[in-house]
C-alpha cells in the first residue's frame, strides 16, 4: 500500500521581505519537527519552510501549516491551493490558536493549543475520514515532548532551536505568550532537554524558551541543573535565549550560563521610561528601576555574555521627544545588539483587545492586514501623533540604532567588555542580522 504523505509548511509574511534577508540567523521550524515526531512511522513526512525556500507545489494526502499572525494570510492562501484539489488542511500554531473561529474559514481543521496531547488523534481521525473541525488542547503540568525530526529540516540551517521551557509567569499587556504558553511556568525534563541536544549537529543552537531561567526559585534552579548538565556531559554549543533582566540577578548562575556556552542573551527590556513601561505591564523593570538597565547589561557582559535589548517604539504615552530619547538611549545604554520592534496588538493580548475596544486599529481588513502586524509599521491610531510622523520618527531612531558606525563601535566594545569572541561573533551576525530587518524589511 502507498504510504500516505503529510506536507508541513511554515509560511512566510508575503509583504516583508526583512525577515528573510539574511540566511544565517533563520530558525529551524521546531513545531513542525515536533508534528513529524509525532505522527506514525508509516507516513511520508516533508517540511517547507518559507523563511528558507520559496513554496513549491508537492504532493501530499495531508497538509498541516502553522503560522504567526503576520503570515496567516499566505497560510490561508496556500491552504487554498490544497483544498481546490481536494485535500485536507490543518492549521495550528499561534494565530490559529488565538483566533481559531477565523482560521476556521480557510482550512479543515484547528488545532488549538499544543499539539503533543491531540496529534495522534488528528492522524488517526484523518485516516478513518473523521477529521473534526476543532482539536482543543490544555496546557500539560510537564512538557512531554518527543525528540524533533531534525534531518526533515532544510541542512542549511546555521543554527538549531530547541526548547526547555514554556509560559512565562510575566503578563506583559501586548505579549501574547501567557495566552499561548500559559502563565505557569512549565518545564522539559533536563535529562531530555541534554539527550536531544547531544544529536544536533550545528554548533550554535537558540533556546526559543520565552523565559529561560523564569523568575521562581525553582525555575532558577531547574536553570542551574540545565547548565549543569551540559557542562557535565561535556556538550559543547553556543547558546543564545530569552530572559528577563533577573538573568543578571545570581552571578553562579550567569557563571553557569558562559560555561554551558550561553554567549547572547536576549532582554525584553521595551522601554527606559517608567510612563512607558506601566502601559507594558513591565513590572519587573519597573521594580527594578530603570536606571538599573546598565548594571544589568554590565555584569552579564563580565560574565563573558552579550546582551541584546528589546525596545518598542509607539506607546501611547509616547510622544517625539520620548522616542527620539529612546534612541538615544539605545545607543548608549551599553546594550551589544537590539531588537527594535513597533508596539503591535496581537490578537490573544490585552494589548489587543484595548485597542480594538476603542476601535483605534489602523487595518482591520482581515485576514489579509494581518501582514501588517508584524512590528515593522504601526497600526494603532496613537492618541497625539499621525500615523505617518510616528512612523517617520520610528524610522528616525532606527537608522540611528543601526548606524553602520554604530554597529562597529558597538562590536568592539563588546569584545572588550565579555572579552570572548563568540560573544562578539555574535553580536556582529545579530546587530548586522536586525539592521537588515529593520531598515530593509519594508
Ligand atoms: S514579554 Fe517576555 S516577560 Fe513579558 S510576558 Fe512575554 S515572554 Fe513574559
């Protein structure tokens, strides 16, 4: 008997090009290689990433998509090319999950939420021709997750995600990760976190937690064991992650985390402002005093680890001055790499649900402004400035930001402030990585 075939497509904003530009810093699709894992042996698996090659048309008996916001409108488009021909499509993934009554529209089935307890089901469903239209799922106390089929993956990736963690006990206004993830923090077990990173061949590996080391004791120490444990099984990668600015808080932990290779760590730091960062719901930073920003970068870097800030751009309580001193502050922050983002609503987000309340979304043509929604332009209507000045000055502090002189002298200060190369290597592919996002993304 023919064995049957599942396509697994990762698609791509069609609008932006950003994203794609640069080959080396693209992440490996992880839930697709996690949907492979689970689906019977007897099944031909293929992936399609977008972000890595263009679509082309394969066969399949059954197509599974997941997707961010930004890329549901190509979800969808390519769904339909499945579906005039009669085949069936599933869709899960974040935007799926938050608006699945939406997705429901353009594919056959949704799963909503995480796929590990409900896929077999999905497969088993399909092959008696009783695929339901919705597959809910609840978040599980432990993550059970099987080994990802990583020689699906395109070779060409530079580097390897994995994940440790889920949720994130923050509620940051415009994150949609406590929607998705849930508020618990939630754990691999270690042991099976070190197995599966011994098999990945690339050298650089992304820890895609959205909070590596969370803010508890004992997720504190569940880090300490992880870094521990690839110390001991002498696994020698360099890692980058997610954190919150108490990343700086335990110096053996930050020892811990340039020993087990951590060489970049990513901090949501989204504002220097306190105004700013009550409309974020950033209690942690506003805890802390934003003045402590620079401390934080300072002992992380003398810890051999680059830091790579967070800012957004377009709060409400923003004004001109407030963003052209953000810029500023950027650049001298002491930070080695930014991610400067647009605050965007995202449905699943408080943020969103505000700002369609008070009908101040800019698009609402949906699905297919969800292409806007990416954190490149705005699309609140802010309550003082014009659409178009926003994004000029936005457009402003970025060139600022990413100031080719900027990124040199910034590089040379983080080889002299982590005093390790990777760090620096690092930080060139990622600040170099973010200014052809953000300045050539349109
Ligand atoms: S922005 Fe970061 S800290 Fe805030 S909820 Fe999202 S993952 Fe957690």
């Amino acid at each position: 008997m023919k064995r049957k075939t599942l396509l697994l497509i990762n698609p791509a904003n069609q609008l932006r090009q950003g994203f794609i530009v640069n080959r080396i810093t693209r992440n490996q699709p992880l839930s697709l290689g996690i949907i492979a894992a689970l689906t019977p042996s007897d099944w031909k698996i293929k992936i399609l990433d977008e972000n890595f090659r263009p679509f082309r048309f394969y066969e399949a008996d059954l197509v599974g998509i997941t997707a961010f916001t930004s890329a549901a409108a190509r979800a969808y488009q390519l769904a339909a090319l499945y579906r005039e021909r009669g085949i069936k499509t599933v869709m899960g993934g974040i935007h799926a999950s938050m608006v699945p009554e939406e997705s429901l529209q353009f594919v056959d089935s949704v799963v909503q939420g995480e796929a590990e307890p409900i896929w077999e089901q999905v497969i088993r469903d399909f092959e008696q021709g009783k695929l339901q239209r919705l597959y809910k799922s609840s978040f599980a106390r432990e993550i059970r997750q099987p080994k990802p089929r990583r020689e699906l993956f395109h070779p060409g990736y530079v580097s390897a995600s994995i994940q440790t963690t889920r949720g994130c006990p923050m509620n940051c206004s415009f994150c949609s990760v406590s929607a998705f993830n849930g508020q618990h923090y939630r754990f691999r077990p270690v042991e099976d976190i070190l197995d599966e990173l011994e098999e990945i061949p690339q050298k650089y590996v992304f820890f895609i937690d959205d909070n590596i080391i969370g803010e508890s004791r004992e997720s504190k120490e569940r880090a300490r064991q992880l870094f521990e444990g690839i110390i001991r099984r002498g696994i020698k990668k360099y890692w980058l992650s997610q954190a919150s600015i108490n990343f700086a808080d335990d110096e053996d932990l930050l020892k811990l985390a340039y020993l087990s290779g951590c060489r970049m760590i990513f901090l949501g730091i989204e504002a220097e402002t306190e105004d700013q960062l009550k409309e974020a719901n950033k209690n942690l930073n506003l805890s802390r005093g934003t003045e402590s920003y620079n401390e934080v970068f300072r002992k992380i870097q003398r810890n051999g680890i680059g830091v790579i800030a967070g800012l957004i751009f377009g709060w409400d309580s923003d004004a001109p001055e407030t963003i052209a001193k953000r810029a500023r502050f950027a650049v001298n922050c002491g930070a080695d790499s930014f991610q400067i983002s647009v605050l965007t609503p995202l449905p699943g987000t408080k943020l969103f649900e505000k700002i369609a309340s008070e009908n101040r979304l800019l698009y609402t043509n949906f699905p297919a402004d969800w292409q806007r929604y990416d954190y490149f332009e705005p699309t609140i209507q802010h309550p003082s400035m014009q659409t178009e000045q926003l994004y000029r000055l936005i457009e402003k502090a970025k060139r600022r930001i990413f100031a080719p002189l900027q990124i040199l002298k910034t590089g040379v200060k983080t080889l002299i402030r982590t005093r390790r190369y990777h760090a620096a290597l690092m930080q060139a592919f990622n600040y170099w990585h973010y200014r052809n996002i953000f300045l050539k993304g349109k």
